[in-house]
C-alpha cells in the first residue's frame, strides 16, 4: 500500500493473553448444514498442518486458521484484547518452550472473542495451551485521509506498518485494491449485526458453491472484497459501500458459518477501484508476517 498522506500518531498498547486449549460441551457432535453430526477440529488451540496460502476447501476441519488462538481468563480483558489487536502487530511468546519467539497478528475470531496469533511452522509446533504471549497492540483508530474520511471511509483491524505492504493503494480521494474475488453481502453469516472491530465474519461457501461465486480458487491469506456491507460499526447491509476484508480460516461445515474473514477497510463505491485477480492474486502471505529482526 502506498499513502499520500502524513499518517497519524496511534498508541500502542502492551496487551497480555494465554494460548486457549480448544473445548468441547460432554457431547462433542455439532450439526452440519444437511442435519449430519460432526466432531469439529481445527476451531481453537494451536492448529498444526495449515499454512497462508493453503485453500479454503482443502481440509476436513471447521474454520482452522494457520495460527493459535490467544485470550485472556478476564472477560473484559478478552474482549478488549481482541479489539485492539491488528493484522501485523507483534506477538512474543512469554513462557513454555518457545519463550523469546515471536509472531504476527493475523485476525480475530467473534463470540466470546479470540486473537489469531501467526507463528512460523516450526514454533507453531513447540507451543502449548496455557503458554503466555504479549501483543503490542496498535492500528485501531488509524484514518484515511480527510477526502475519504469525510465520506465516512474507515481503516479497522489492521497496522498501518502491514497495510503498506499489501496490494493497497490509498490516495486522497480513492482507494485501490487488488483481491482474489468481489462477492455479494447476501454470502454473509455469522457476523451480520455484531461489531467488527471484535468479530470476523463467515462466507457461506463451501467446495460444492464456490466455482458459482468466483471463490473456487480461495485460499488463507487473500484479499476479498464484499459489495453492499457497512462494517464501520456493526456490521450490515449498506447499498453501494464495499468492505474488504482478508480470509482467516478454512470453511465449516455449520449452517451459517463458513470461510473466516477480518474487514480492514470500509470505503463508498464511489471511491473504490478494484482488481479482481483470481489467478495472480497475492494477499497476506508467511512471508509477508516474519517478524523483523531486532
């Protein structure tokens, strides 16, 4: 991304979460969207075996992400440490085995709220529920200059710092952006109402529908654009303003639910250019998360 602006001091803040262990209720099953049981993996914990860049489609699993889930046992504290992580902010593992390493904030999951911390395979494996992590939370509150600001534009869930490395382009008066597909607000599920500085939201797509929507080549890692959704509060149906947004997890098999994605920019159609790349698009990739040395 390239800005033409002076970007705006943001705080940081210093925010403590544990890596959470995947749970279950005494009976495990959930109903799939055609009344099927299923024992859900993958949804929480520290998920091995997914990577950026893997598609959407290709595991048994219900919405995993190439992360661990971070959070915190003080429900206020949750909350408020899944607001205020961005896409880009570093994380450091504080305890266990993997003590000193670092990692990147790749999104956020709804309900009681969760972050999605991205580690290299190789440390993904050394860590352990219960192990404790620091994130140098900052982005939220980031503007878009004032000709877009002025129109109600909105940068949200992402660091300024990783923004200018995605295939984003802020001008003064409009913004471009390259993504792997455009698809209708009416695929929206679970996220419709809630607020999407804490919540992702879920594409009702799955293997057999997505060649009918563009998405048959969606992968973890991509840059999405959904028409008609207001994002800038809670998250709704808005005639002409587009949300982009980047793909978090795999799909799941629940009715409603589906592939995870984080909104990051909400702007009028009026000023959005967009590339739909569905075969050459590059979105957030493992390199892209390394953390910087120092």
């Amino acid at each position: 991304m390239t800005m033409t602006h002076a970007a705006p001091t943001l705080v940081a803040t210093n925010s403590a979460g544990v890596i959470e262990h995947p749970g279950l209720d005494s009976n495990p099953y959930l109903i799939d969207r055609d009344g099927r049981p299923y024992v859900p993996t993958g949804d929480g914990g520290v998920v091995l075996g997914v990577e950026l860049g893997d598609s959407v489609f290709g595991f048994d699993a219900d919405s995993a992400s190439p992360a661990v889930s971070v959070v915190h046992p003080d429900q206020p504290a949750r909350h408020a440490l899944t607001a205020l992580a961005c896409l880009g902010n570093e994380v450091t593992v504080r305890t266990g085995a993997a003590a000193g390493e670092r990692g990147t904030v790749l999104g956020k999951r709804g309900e009681q709220g969760r972050v999605l911390a991205w580690f290299p395979a190789q440390v993904r494996a050394r860590l352990i529920p219960g192990d404790a992590v620091a994130v140098r939370a900052v982005g939220q509150g980031a503007r878009l200059p004032a000709g877009l600001a002025d129109l109600g534009g909105q940068l949200l869930n992402v660091d300024p710092a990783l923004l200018a490395r995605l295939p984003v382009t802020v001008g003064q008066n409009s913004v471009s952006v390259q993504v792997r597909a455009g698809i209708g607000s009416k695929l929206i599920g679970n996220g419709i109402g809630r607020p999407a500085h804490q919540w992702d939201l879920d594409l009702q797509v799955y293997q057999d529908t997505a060649d009918g929507h563009g998405l048959g080549g969606l992968s973890i890692g991509d840059l999405i654009c959904v028409d008609n959704l207001d994002v800038r509060h809670n998250v709704g149906y808005r005639r002409d303003w587009s949300t982009i947004a980047v793909v978090l997890t795999t799909t799941s098999p629940r009715p409603g639910h589906g592939v995870g994605v984080m909104p990051i920019v909400c702007v009028p159609n009026s000023v959005l250019e967009l590339d739909i790349e569905p075969q050459a698009h590059i979105g957030v990739t493992s390199q892209l998360l390394q953390p910087l040395p120092g």
